[in-house]
C-alpha cells in the first residue's frame, strides 16, 4: 500500500512536470497542472500526518511527530483509565451479566454428559493437583495440631458427662442394659455344669459330694430364676441400680474433681504423643489414598456421584426459575464486587502491559494493523487533491482570467 500512495504521488509529479512544460503550447494543460498540484499537495500532506504518528519524517525531529513512540506509556494510561471508566463498572458488568442469563447457559451444559463428565475431569485433576502440591509431613502436622487443640487440650469430663447424662435421661441406655442382661441370662442357661463345679470347688473339702451337688443345683437354679426376672422386669431393682449408677458417673464427670481427673488420666493412657502422630499419620494416609483411588477411577462410587450430582444441579438450573435468579444474581453481585474493587488493578494491566513494550517496535506493530487504512488515507489525499486543486483553478480562472 505504502508502493501504491508513492507511486501515485510520483504519476503526480511527471504529470505536473508535463503539463507545467507544455501549458504554454497547449493553454488547456493548465487544468491538468493545477489537478497535479493538488494532488501532490494532498499527498504530501497527508503523507507527512500519517508518517508524524509513528516516527520522524525523514529523521527530522519536528515538534508533535513520532506520536506513538515517544506518548507510548501516555497512551497506556489513558487508554487503562478508558476503560476503568466505560467498561469496568459494576453497574455495566452486572446489567451484561444479567442479559447474558449465564445460569441457564451453564446449566444446559451441566445437564449434558459431556459437560458433567468434563466438570467431573477438571475437579479430578483439581484434587490430584492438590494432592501433589500438598506436603504430606505439613498435612500431618496440622491434623496433630488440630487433634490436640479440639480433642485433647479440652477436659474429657464434662462433655462426655453431659452427653451420656443426656442418653441416660433418654433411656436410650435400656436397650444395652436388655442385652446385657439375655446374653447373661443365655449364658446361665447354656453353663450347668460351671456354675456347680464353682459351688464345689468352693465348699470345704469335707462337705460329702451329693451335699456340694444339692447346693450347687440349688445355687443354679436361684440365678437363673434371678437372671430371669431382671430380665422380664423392667423395674426391676438391678436395673433401677443400673440407672442410678449411670447418672451418678455421668453426673461425676461433669462435677466431681476426682472423677474428672480419672478421666483426663485415662485420655491420657489412649492418647498420648506416639498414639496422636499415629492418628493423624493414619487419618492423612487414608483420606488421601481413598480420594486418589477415587477420582482415578472414572467407574468408582464417588465420581459416579459427583457427576450425577454435577447433571442434576445443571438440570435444575434450567428447570427451575428462582434458583436460576439466584444463581445469576450471586455471579452478578461477585463480578460487581471484583469490579467495584479490582477495577484500578484490572485496568492497571492495561498500562502496565504498554509499559513494558520497547517503544519502536510497538509503533511497527500498530502501523502494521493500521497501516493499510492508512495509506488510503494518503490516496485519497491525492485524489482529494487534485479535485481540489482544478476546481480552485477553475474558479480562480473564471473570476479573474479575464
């Protein structure tokens, strides 16, 4: 293009010579001059505007050329500060976000099995990433940090008084008591011989046999009958010293001192240092090896699941109209807010971007995206020109050529 505009202006330039050589033998060239004239004025002009925005014409260094290279970082900021001002706005992001009804768009690609199988891909490699990010002695340490801080820093008594007074008052306990008491009670009735041979090995060894086996089928046939009727009565006075012996240790473990040490000791004894790194060494390990099997096997339960899960929630979205509301009034409200309060940062990339390029070859990089309208610039400069320039000498010859 920039061959095309030169090499008018050069056709210009030999028709001008021609005509200006000539006009004399032949008066009618004058037109022809003036067109030329004008044409090389319009080219040269124009010529001059479009090359000042990028460079010096002709490396002369005149006052407001070379626009682009030396206003480069002027421009940037004008141009980040543009549209911080038009585009970044919350009111304009949320009002496009609205129109957009992104919640059903999203939905209707959940629903579909490639969309929630993708979504299920994306959160696999999410979790797997995760995983190979995370340092598996760190994790560790937090949970032990965590375990000790929620499990064994706080005093066991109390709160597990409360939790069993609460079950005792319940009653929920009677059903343990009710099979205690059959086991014992099947116990009994299956073991004859070892309640008798207890009774013998007992008594003196000069009490006769058939005395020790009166006794002992006596003593037999006592617990059983005393077996069975705490187990059909449900008031029965073992039980009711059952209950009140709960109530009093759940009500010892709130209260009493002695009883609450007793339990810190014993918190102590199952949990000491070795056993809480073990637990969160084991709690790690499981979580992590459970959710990797998981998320590698696109046929396990969990990611089965998930993408179910995943198609339901986009078929919701396009079925049901509140939830679709909310959901674009949450992605309104969050773009807004993002905007409201990142809009300088947001823009800020825009001159800073700028900032960074070297100052020539970003000239070179808009002249060539602009360049070619450009150069029609210069064309019709030339013929612009020209028009100009024979209508002004017609004019001018009409009025004073005489």
């Amino acid at each position: 293009m920039k061959t095309i505009a030169l090499s008018l202006l050069i056709a210009m330039a030999v028709v001008f010579a021609v005509a200006f050589a000539l006009q004399a033998q032949f008066p009618w060239l004058q037109y022809i001059r003036a067109a030329a004239e004008g044409g090389m004025v319009g080219a040269l002009a124009d010529w001059f505007a479009v090359t000042a925005l990028f460079r010096y014409p002709m490396g002369i260094k005149i006052p407001h050329t070379a626009i682009i290279p030396r206003r480069k970082d002027q421009i940037g900021t004008a141009l980040s500060s543009f549209v911080e001002d038009n585009f970044l706005s919350a009111d304009v992001v949320r009002a496009k976000l609205d129109s957009a009804d992104i919640a059903r768009k999203a939905g209707a690609w959940l629903a579909t099995p490639a969309g929630a199988e993708r979504v299920a891909r994306e959160g696999a490699a999410v979790v797997r990433g995760a995983f190979t990010v995370l340092n598996d002695d760190d994790v560790q340490t937090v949970i032990e940090g965590l375990v000790r801080k929620h499990l064994l820093t706080p005093p066991w008594g109390p709160p597990l008084g409360r939790l069993a007074e609460r079950v005792f008052e319940a009653g929920h306990h009677h059903r343990l008591v009710d099979l205690l008491v059959d086991r014992a009670a099947e116990w009994v009735a299956g073991n004859y011989s070892i309640v008798t041979r207890v009774v013998t090995d007992r008594s003196p060894s000069w009490v006769p046999n058939f005395a020790n086996e009166l006794v002992g089928d006596k003593v037999y046939i006592e617990l059983s009958k005393f077996v069975a009727a705490v187990q059909a009565d449900q008031n029965h006075q073992v039980r009711k010293s059952i209950d009140k012996y709960l109530t009093d240790l759940a009500r010892d473990l709130q209260f009493e001192p002695a009883m609450i040490a007793r339990a810190e000791n014993l918190k102590g004894q199952i949990l000491g240092d070795p056993e809480v790194r073990d637990l969160a060494r084991r709690t790690w390990t499981t979580i992590k090896h459970a959710l990797l099997d998981a998320v590698n096997d696109p046929h396990s339960e969990l990611y089965q699941r998930f993408t179910t899960a995943v198609r339901d929630f986009g078929a919701r979205l396009v079925a049901e109209d509140e939830l679709a509301g909310k959901v674009n009034a949450w992605i309104g409200d969050a773009a807004g807010y993002i905007v409201a309060t990142y809009r300088s940062d947001i823009a800020g990339v825009i001159e800073d971007t700028i900032a960074r390029w070297d100052a020539e070859e970003t000239s070179q990089k808009i002249e060539l995206q602009v360049g070619r309208d450009l150069q029609y610039i210069r064309l019709n400069g030339t013929i612009v020109g020209a028009l100009a320039g024979i209508l002004i000498y017609a004019v001018a010859h009409a009025v004073f050529g005489g």
